[in-house]
C-alpha cells in the first residue's frame, strides 16, 4: 500500500509541477509588459503549494502567526532551512518575495525553471562576484517593494537545532531600512524520503511566523545583535 501511495504522491507532484511550469511560462508570456515583477506568476506556486500538501497522505501542517504579515511592508524575511520541503512549505505565507537560492536549484527541470520565470535569485556558492550580485539583486528587490527570502544557515541543517547564521541578510536589512521578518520551520526533516522514494512515516510540520524586528534603531556596525536576536527567536521555537 505505502509502494502504491508512494507512486500517486510522486506522479501527481510531477504533474502538478509540470503544470506550474506551463501557466507560469504561459502568463509570463501574455503579461510581459504588466507584470515586470512577476508577482502574478509568483502567485501561482500558492495554489501549487496547497495541492502538494493537501494531496499528500503524509503530510500535516499547522500554519500560525499569518497575521504578522503586513502586505503593505517590505520584509528581509529569515527562514530556517531543514529539507527541501521547505520550498513547498513557505508558498503557505501566500506572501510577494523573492527567494536566494542555490544555482543547483535553477537546474531542477520544471522546478527550477519556474523559479527563473518568477525572477528569483540565483546564488553560486563560492563565488564571490555572485554574492555580491545576489545582495545587489535583492537591494533592487527590496527598493522596489518586493521582499526578498533568505536561509541565513547557508545550507539544510543536519539536526533540528538552527545552525549558526550568516551575516548578509542582516546587513542588508539594516543597510535598505528594512524590517526582518521571522519564519520558523519545523517538522519538514523528514518530509520527503531519504535514500528512498517510498513515503513511510506520517510527518507533523509547522510553519510560524513571527512579528517582524523593525531595523531602524540598528546603525551597520549592529548586525550581528539583529543576527543574534532572530537567530534566539528561531532556536526557541525549533526547541
């Protein structure tokens, strides 16, 4: 039975993300000259998001603390990273944003290509000409009222405590006077099978969102206390 529920979850995600890429191309070509910064093709991956995880057996999610997203604000939003079911996760804030993500992603066929019609942001590690150009990428974002989506962990965490944050999202926010925003993940580690494409265990996730830390108290020098704060408000929550 999990053999035969573990083909319908895949088949069904493929057809659904297949299908994502055709409306994502389709409008990006239709809307070329309204929608420069693609927020209607970004909203596409919100009825995307619903349907993966309200179509999988396997899957429960809580999502709480919606409220704290004002849709008028622009957000530097923080999110901890533990698999990634996490992208899938956080199209569930039905928030404007662009994410960093790894150039490995981009490659993905049809998900990949998606996140290259909605205009998100590349990031080669190791290069450092590309991480300048990721951080000016997301400053033009974010003067140009669009959020911008950061795992400040670098990379998936191995274990459920929120590794150790890199500095860049934090100097940006201070930088552009931008408010962070808090998104905790927790639960998702186990979301899709490790070594295996059979669905075994039932997984428990929770999405969190919390009010955001406004920045304009904080001069450049004061990153790593806005670091230090959002990383605490993270740790609590994954504890």
């Amino acid at each position: 039975m999990k053999v035969v529920t573990s083909i319908a979850i895949w088949t069904l995600g493929s057809i659904l993300t297949i299908l994502l890429f055709f409306v994502d191309l389709f409008l990006t070509v239709i809307l070329f000259p309204f929608d420069k910064k693609r927020k209607i093709v970004h909203a596409q991956s919100f009825w995307w998001a619903n349907a993966l995880i309200g179509l999988n057996p396997y899957w429960n999610l809580s999502v709480i603390g919606l409220e704290n997203i004002d849709p008028r604000k622009t957000y530097v939003v923080v999110a901890n990273h533990q698999s990634l079911a996490d992208v899938v996760v956080v199209y569930k804030t039905h928030m404007q944003f662009k994410w960093v993500a790894k150039e490995s992603l981009f490659n993905v066929p049809f998900l990949g290509w998606c996140l290259s019609l909605g205009k998100h942001i590349r990031l080669t590690r190791g290069e450092f000409a590309s991480i300048k150009k990721v951080y000016r990428e997301a400053a033009t974002w974010l003067r140009n009222g669009i959020s911008v989506l950061f795992f400040p962990e670098g990379t998936r965490s191995e274990t459920d405590r929120v590794s150790e944050f890199q500095n860049g999202a934090f100097k940006l926010a201070i930088k552009e006077k931008k408010p962070v925003l808090p998104v905790s993940i927790t639960g998702t580690r186990e979301a899709i099978p490790k070594g295996s494409w059979i669905f075994k265990t039932k997984v428990s996730g929770k999405l969190k969102v919390f009010p955001s830390v406004e920045t304009t108290g904080f001069e450049p020098g004061d990153f790593t206390r806005l670091r230090d704060t959002v990383h605490a408000r993270l740790s609590n929550e994954a504890h």
